[in-house]
C-alpha cells in the first residue's frame, strides 16, 4: 500500500467484494420472506425463527473451521496435488494460499492493516454459505426442530458445500484437474449439494401431516400469502446478481499469473482465475432469468409460485457455464432447467411421497444437476483452467471440460456431498428423537402458545380504559 | 490490552505490524470461547425447545384451535 496504484487497485477490490456481500444479504432476507410466506399461518414465526438462527450459527463455524476447510481440501486430499507446493495432502504449509492463514487464531482473521481482503472475500463465501443452508430451510418447514435444523445448517454451510468449493471451485482444485469440472456460478457447488442435501433429510423426515391422502395422493399445501413469496422471490433474485459479481475477481492481470513472459492482460476473471466479463455475465444472468420465467409460465399455467420459482431455476441451471454461453444459450438452457425441474418435483412427490415444501429441492437440485450435464456438451473443449491444461485423469494438468467429467461432477454434488450426508445425519437426529417435532405440535401449530399469548394480550388492553 | 498507543509511532515503524486489534497473542483463548459458546448455546437451546414442545404436546389442540388465538391488530 505505498504506491497509489497498487492502493487503489485492493481497496477497489476490498470495497468491491464488500458491496457484493451487502447484496447477497438480500438473498436472506428473500428466502426469510419466501419460507414464511408459503407456511401456514400457525407455523409462521417458527418457520422465520429457524431460517434466521441459521445466520449466527453458520458465520459462528464458518469463522471457526469452515474458512478453512476450503483452503486446506483442493487436493481432496490425496487426489491431485496442488499447484502451489506439489503434493497432495491438505494445503497447511507456508505457501500464500495455504488454511495456515484461515485457522480462526489466525492474526488474518480480524483487523489487520497487511490484510483488506480476506475479511471481505470470507464474508463472500459465508453469504454462499448461509443460502445453502437456506435453501434446505424451505423444504423441510413446519415439522422439524430449530435444534435439528441447526445441526444440519452447519453441516451443509461450513462443512460439506465448503469441501465441494474446495474440490470444484477452488483454482487448485482436484475436480478441476482430474475431471475437467466447470461451475462458474455454481450450479453444482451450492444448489445441486444443497438440492441433494435437502431431499436426503425429506426421505427421513417424512410429510407433514395432511400432505398425502390414505391412497397416497398428494394435496396441494399452497403458499398463504403469495405476496410475500413472490416479493421474496424478487429479492432472491436481486442478491443473486450480486452473488454473480462476488464470484468474479474484479481485475486481474492474466499474463504474469500465466506465466506468459512480457504479456500483461488485465481484466475480470471467475473464480477458476479464466477470463470473462461481468457485461458478459450480466447478458446471460438476465437471459437466463427470462427463459426461466417464459417456461414456468407455461409449464405452471401462469401459476405465480412456480412461475417466480422458474425464473430462479433458469438462473441456476445456466450458472455453471455463464460465464462464457452465449445469451441465447443461456435463455434456452434456463427454459431446460425449468422444464425439468417442474417435471421432477411431481414425479418424486408422486412416487416416493416426499414433501419438499417450497420445490426446493426441484428448484436448486434438479435445475442445478442439469445444468451441470448441459455445461459439460455446451463448453466441451474448453480449458477447465488458464494453468497447464492437460488430459482428464492426467492430475499433474488441468483436463478440458468435457461431458463426463461433468456428468461426474453432478454425481458427487448432488448423491455424494449432498444427498448421503443428508440422509445420513437426518437418521442420527431421527435416532436421537430430536427430528421432528411431536405429531401434537404439528397439529396445534408452532407458534400456538405465542399466538395464545398475544390474544391475552390484545385482550387486556383492548378492555383497559386508561 | 492496547496493541496502538500512539498511531504515529505505529505507521512510522520500520516494519508496521499489523493486526491491531486489542490482546494480539490471546487469540487462541478467544477461539475457545467461541467453541464454548457456540456449543453452549446448542445445549441450552435444545432443552428450552424440547420443554416447549412437551408443555404444547400436552395440552393435545385441535388442528383449527389456533385460529381462536388471531388478534385483530
């Protein structure tokens, strides 16, 4: 920070990463008003409660292991080795993007003058942390406990999205090299493993009460205040561009990072350090946005809960490759990821009787695993990485993205680091009996005694005369 | 407690140090705190939730029950 320039550049960054942040936060506050909107009304404050406790309790553990679990597991460990030091166990040596830096004792970890970015660029992935957590949130209300769902909050927050970021996202990562994995905006790092996650905790924590008939026919449980969802959807929407600017690097200069003697190229990258544009990204956010919400249009018969959901889903299944489709690419990939999405959900609902409340895990999981398969056809041939590109399976190279490696992607976010884990802790906490909440509660409602208690109230003071 | 006294001396040092925050060396006590406090409030939250649903489950409401409980604002 003694030339201008260079102050310049990492403050721009520093504030850069902190407005995406501030963005993202909208993200919350939408998910907060979307869950709440589509209980019923004697489930809304629990419903709220447990989205919001997710906040204190991912940054608490994102502070204290999460952050570094991502820098510590590019390398699986014992999978590929790292670029930076050669080898192939957890990355905690001296180099500069070593997890020695991001244990929370770490002096990097709080106000620093030598630091302005790691506060700003945790901060970033602990918002990415937070809507996969909710995103599990939705599917599971108004019959599981607060205490479970913050166990499982954790687990999916700072553990198992942080070790698919490392594997799939990280620049050093294994699935990158070996595989050929490319998920620019996370089609598969945050919505198929929070997707997967989700209906492995509905296949132990079964419907809510009402949901299926005798013969096993689904009702039809709709939103309550379809405002409320459609508004939050908006704001999804809205920290959802922000979260497309937080997976960029701002400026970059390419050619000494590429090791490409005399050549200097500044420009914006994406998180695997490639070049693209955030004028690029913001084409295809849109795009992607309008086809989703053309085909759930038709798809739902202008239902506006399924409509609002599509155009989401349309985002998310062109996530993984916007950062180089074209828009048209990415409209039509968005109206794919809908139509399968929608299918899915009802197929899933009617022959293995799971309820996922909000379409949750249609929306993030079944749109996300597909645009994951679809990346790998639509950018087949493209370098997985701007270092050493290479064959699949090589390790020592990064392979070019390529449908199989894609297709094995999508099996490890979804089924392996989303839908096993769920399942898995779902059934400890079921074991445990702290799942589900008694039947009794369910019926009478989570906020019962809440309500009873303002009815008294209202009642004193509606017959106080002074 | 102070790591800065004085900000001049601080910036004009040969080599500026940088974590500023008060009790530089004691961070690993304040990450157990946070572990404690983290998984403490697990602990006490899960039994104030647990007694509520026992006293709720107790009183066996009807599914329609609640809606004499809607204030009117």
């Amino acid at each position: 920070m003694t030339d201008e320039l260079g102050a310049l550049t990492t403050i721009f960054t520093e504030f850069y990463y902190w407005i995406t942040v501030v963005l993202m936060f909208l993200i919350h506050v939408g998910f907060c008003m979307y869950e709440v909107g589509a209980s019923r009304y004697k489930h809304h404050q629990h419903t709220l409660m447990k989205n919001t406790m997710l906040i204190p309790l991912v940054t608490v553990t994102w502070f204290l292991f999460g952050w570094w679990i991502y820098w510590a597991f590019p390398t699986g460990p014992g999978l590929a080795p790292s670029i930076m030091n050669g080898s192939t166990a957890l990355i905690t040596d001296e180099s500069t993007f070593s997890a020695k830096w991001y244990v929370p004792n770490s002096s990097l970890m709080a106000v620093n003058l030598g630091d302005h970015i790691s506060g700003v660029f945790w901060a970033a992935f602990l918002l990415f942390s937070w809507t996969a957590a909710s995103i599990v949130s939705g599917a599971v209300i108004e019959r599981i406990t607060t205490f479970a769902f913050g166990i499982l909050a954790i687990a999916i927050g700072s553990v198992f999205w942080t070790i698919d970021a490392a594997w799939g996202w990280h620049f050093d990562g294994w699935m990158l090299k070996l595989l050929g994995y490319h998920d620019a905006y996370a089609s598969g790092v945050i919505h198929a493993i929070a997707g997967g996650f989700a209906l492995g905790i509905l296949v132990v924590l079964g419907p809510r009460l009402g949901k299926f008939t005798s013969s096993g026919e689904p009702r039809n449980i709709g939103p309550r205040n379809p405002w409320l969802v459609t508004v939050g959807l908006f704001l999804i929407y809205t920290g959802f561009w922000g979260f497309y600017a937080a997976c960029n690097i701002p400026i970059f200069n390419l050619g000494p990072e590429y090791g490409m003697e005399g050549v200097t190229y500044f420009t914006a990258t994406n998180i695997y350090v490639t070049p693209t544009t955030l004028s690029g990204i913001t084409f295809n956010f849109l795009m992607s946005l309008s086809g989703g919400l053309l085909a759930g249009y038709v798809i739902s018969k202008g239902d506006p809960f399924w409509t609002y959901s599509s155009g989401l889903a349309g985002i998310i299944c062109a996530s993984a490759g916007n950062d180089l489709y074209h828009p048209i690419q990415s409209m039509i990939i968005g109206m794919i990821g809908v139509v399968v999405a929608y299918k899915m959900h009802y197929w899933v609902e009617r022959k293995f009787k799971i309820d996922d409340a909000v379409g949750a895990v249609a929306v993030h999981g079944y749109a996300g695993f597909a645009g994951l398969i679809i990346c790998g056809f639509v950018l087949n041939g493209y370098p997985s990485s701007g270092y050493s590109v290479g064959a699949m399976w090589d390790g020592a190279t990064y392979a070019s993205i390529n449908p199989l490696g894609m297709f094995i992607g999508a099996i490890i976010m979804f089924f392996v680091l989303g839908m096993l884990p769920g399942w898995i802790l779902a059934k400890i906490l079921h074991g445990m009996g702290k799942l589900r909440i008694p039947r009794e509660v369910e019926i009478a409602g989570m906020d019962y005694d809440i309500m009873e208690a303002a009815r008294d109230d209202e009642k004193s003071v509606a017959s106080s005369t002074r | 407690m102070a790591t800065v006294t004085n900000w001049i001396d601080h910036l004009s040092a040969k080599e500026v140090q940088g974590a500023i925050y008060p009790g530089v060396g004691s961070e690993g006590i304040l990450v157990i705190l946070a572990f404690i406090i983290w998984i403490g409030w697990h602990v006490i939250s899960a039994k104030q939730e647990s007694e509520k649903h026992e006293k709720l489950a107790r009183k066996r409401h009807g599914p329609n029950d609640w809606k004499s409980n809607v204030t009117d604002g």
